[in-house]
C-alpha cells in the first residue's frame, strides 16, 4: 500500500473515535439531565404532599424519642435532621398489642366502675385477747402446789384441763374429826356442825360425799380450766405456797377477740360507738371479719397521735390469734359516688400514681391518676380516668420505678411489631449491646462523638452520631482522632457507651 493510501485509512478512523466519543458524552448529558428532572419532580411532589397542611407538634430524633425539640434544625445525638411529630398521629397515641400476645404478656383488663359506697376512712389495728372473757384460776384454801399441770404462760388448754394439784393439810383435822363422830354413833345435829365447818375450809362438796362414801380423809385438791382458752399469765410453780385468794393462772377464751383500731387524731371527731367496720388480715386478704365499734377508748396517745376504738369479732373457727395487723375501714352510713379501679391496676413510682389505660382505638397508653381512698382491694380514683374505661388489670411488667415506666411502651411496641414467638427476645432489646468501629470526632465531660461504620442490628447507616458516657471519668485514655472499635446500649436517655478501645495497625 502506498503512503498516500495509508495515512487516509488513519484519519479515518481517527475521526470515528472522535464521532463516538462526543455521542457518549452527549447521552450522558441527556441522561443526568432526565435524572435531575426526575428528582425535581419527586421533590416538587413532596413539598406539594398534604404534610405541608398537617399541624407539627415538635420534632424530635427517632433513635431518641424521649427528647423533643420546638423547631426543626440538626439532632444534636447523630448527623442527621430532626424528623416532626404531627397533631394529627395522636389519635394513633398508644401502642397496639397483637391478640395473640396478650396471652403470652398475661394482660388482663377490668373496668373502671362508679358506685355508691359509704363515707368512711381507712385505718390500721391489731387483734388482743377478749379480757371480758378472763377467767381466774384462784386458790380458796392454804396450801401447796403439789404440781403444776400447766408449765409455761400462753399454753392452751382444753375445758376441765387439769391446771394445778394443791396439798391442803388444814383439811386433814376436820375430815377426821368428822369420821369420828360418824363412827361414835353421834347423831344429826352433831355431823351436821361437822359438816358446815368443812365447808367453812373449802372442802368441796365432792370430797364430802367421797368421805361419807370411802370413809377416808382427802386432802389434795385439782384445778381445772373451766373453759377452753390460753393461759395468759401463770403466777406460781411446783412446791410454791398459796393462801385463800391468791391467783394461780389467768386464762382467756379464743372465740372472741378483740380488735383495737388506731384512729388518726383528725378522725378522732368522726367516729362513735354502732359505726360498721370491715377488717382485713394484712398477711392474707382471704381473711376478713366485720363488726360495729363496741367502744370509743377515751385519750389520745401522745407518741401515735391515735385514738384507739375496740369492736368485739367472731373467730369461733380459730383462725385469727392476737398480734395480727389487720387493715381496717370504718364506714359511715352516709353513702358517697366512687370511681374505683382494682388497686392492682395502679402504678406508684414514687412521685406519681399511673395506670394503663385501653384507649377507645384499642391501643395501650399509660395514664396519670390521682388516687383516693383504698376499699378493700379496689382503689379511689379522684382524677384522669372515667366511667367505663378498660384499664389493664395485670401483665404491666411489675412496673415499681420511674424508669420502667419509661421504657414500659417501647418494649411493647416492639413486641406488637416481632410477634408472639419473638416475646423474649423483645423484652430483652433494651440489654442488647451493639459494637462497631469508628473514629473519635470529639470527647467531651459526659460524651463522645464518632464518625462510625454501619451498625446492621440496627439497621443503621454509616454516620457521625453523640454518645452518653457511663461516668464522666469513663475512657480517660481516648483521644480525638483516634480510631476505635467501641460497644454501646440503649438507655433511657439515648444510647450509652459500654467500652472503648483504640485500634492498632496491626487490627487494621
């Protein structure tokens, strides 16, 4: 081929490259061009969406939703802007809870009711032995104890129990002098004189007739318990002297007891003799009794400030005993409307009183109370509920603190979203720890700051995002700058840091 031919065939082809270089380019122009039309577009949508009509409450970070912000601007916990809370999403307030769940959860609801009760006031009493019910076991003669059947106070004993053995030698003159005389042929008169002198030394009448009967002088004498009961008090012991009048034993009957209620000084002017009392047993509230106040015991305590009223109460089948602490509520016969909730419903934390509450859209949400009086095992409600109301009766968790109460609604929400097979691994996200790697931006007295990788379990972006320190002296050899693989937790405020820990070369 000749020169001439050959530099032709390259300048063809030179232009050919150049020919499809500049449609390439132009195709892309046209593309980015549709594309930023495309997203224009989308955007001019968005601003045009209904949003722009929706009343905003606050804004607030969803990975904090505890905090909530006036206006929009930057999430000061990770780089990323503050999302609003609309009015309109409140009637949506609350959490939902699968119906499958509830079982699992043991959720049980009850209803808030009104009713009429009497006006009265709640008080604490303790149950005493029935002193109208003593009984004195006395010794009627001069003598010994020969033995003691009953050793030690607060034995019980059963009717006609033998008590004490008393040796009587003074009976001893008399018995014989009057088998002398029965045995010498005296007549009537003469054994009748005998006979009124034994009974002027307490010779019972049964040893009497058990003389005239054996011919033989008696002289030990038993004491037995007349009823049945507790030996209260126990005066003497073996081989201890008596004399006429001399208490040996006190013993109190059981089938009646009495029970002593401390009334508050301010109530002191509201209760009278005939008011209706109901008691129940503080250790177990199977265990009630009923009755009307018998007495108004006169003084107030000066260490208690209490006044003490008494009501006799049945226990004829023995199952209270004296000492036990019973919660008391004395009524009045005026009657009074009451809204009242099961008192297992009610949440104290401590500085407020909660219960969760089943809105009219089915949804959970707990519900600031102010609370009354306690009727049994039902609770005065004053404020935030109303007639009719489903309130959750029991599966709150055992909520006893102010910041479990925090956490109560996130850990069911999870729950209405994993399922009922996924119930133990939703009540346990709050103690899962997270770990990635990332380098620190800034530390300061109570966070750090990093730029750090994606965190898949939480389905998190790569991003710049603040954590809490444990302590403020928590990681003192971190440095700005640094890059590290660092763990951390959900809290109540946010996510806390768990550890720290920079990373070498060689890691990397």
């Amino acid at each position: 081929m000749r020169p001439t031919n050959w530099i032709r065939v390259m300048v063809a082809l030179a232009a050919v490259v150049v020919l499809l270089g500049a449609g390439y380019v132009l195709g892309s122009r046209q593309a980015g061009s549709a594309t930023s039309n495309s997203d224009a577009s989308v955007a001019s949508d968005s601003k045009s969406a209904p949003d722009s009509d929706r009343k905003v409450l606050y804004w607030h970070d969803p990975m904090v939703p505890n905090q909530r912000f006036d206006k929009p601007g930057k999430s000061p916990f990770m780089d990323m802007p503050l999302q609003p809370v609309y009015a309109d999403e409140g009637a949506a307030s609350g959490i939902q809870i699968d119906p499958s769940l509830q079982q699992n959860l043991g959720i049980r609801y009850a209803t808030v009711t009104k009713e009429e009760t009497k006006q009265g006031f709640d008080a604490i009493g303790t149950t005493q032995f029935d002193e109208s019910q003593a009984v004195f076991i006395q010794s009627r003669v001069n003598g010994f104890i020969e033995r003691l059947h009953t050793d030690a106070p607060l034995q019980h004993v059963e009717k006609g129990a033998a008590i004490a053995s008393l040796f009587v030698p003074d009976w001893l003159a008399a018995q014989e002098e009057y088998l002398a005389l029965k045995h010498g042929g005296a007549d009537q008169e003469m054994l009748s004189t005998s006979r009124a002198r034994m009974r002027a030394l307490s010779i019972p009448k049964e040893v009497v007739s058990a003389l005239d009967r054996t011919g033989k002088a008696q002289s030990y004498i038993t004491l037995s318990a007349p009823v049945s009961g507790v030996i209260t008090e126990l005066s003497v012991r073996n081989g201890a002297m008596v004399t006429p009048g001399q208490t040996l034993a006190k013993l109190v009957g059981l089938n009646k007891l009495w029970l002593v209620i401390e009334v508050p000084e301010s109530m002191a002017l509201r209760v009278r003799p005939g008011m209706a009392v109901e008691a129940v047993f503080s250790g177990d509230s199977t265990q009630r009794v009923t009755g009307r106040i018998r007495e108004v015991l006169p003084g107030i305590s000066t260490s208690s400030r209490t006044l003490q009223v008494r009501l006799e109460i049945d226990n004829t089948e023995l199952r209270l005993t004296p000492g036990m602490l019973m919660r008391a509520h004395i009524s009045a016969e005026k009657t009074v409307s009451r809204l009242l909730v099961p008192s297992e419903a009610v949440i104290t934390t401590g500085e407020r009183s909660v219960v969760i509450v089943k809105n009219e859209t089915g949804r959970l949400q707990p519900v600031e109370v102010e609370l009354g009086i306690r009727l049994g095992d039902r609770t005065e409600v004053l404020r935030g509920l109303r007639d009719g109301q489903q309130v959750v009766a029991s599966g709150q968790f055992l909520i006893d603190s102010e910041a479990s109460l925090r956490s109560v609604l996130p850990k069911l929400q999870g729950g209405a979203r994993t399922g009922a097979d996924d119930t133990a691994k939703t009540t346990t996200t709050s103690a899962t720890t997270y770990e990635t790697t990332g380098k620190v931006e800034k530390v300061a007295a109570n966070s750090m700051t990093f730029s750090h990788q994606a965190v898949p379990a939480l389905s998190w972006p790569a991003m710049t995002m603040t954590f809490s320190k444990p302590a403020a002296d928590a990681f003192p050899d971190v440095k700005a700058g640094q890059t590290v693989r660092f763990s951390f937790k959900q809290s109540d405020d946010g996510y806390q840091l768990v550890s720290v820990e920079p990373v070498t070369e060689e890691a990397r």
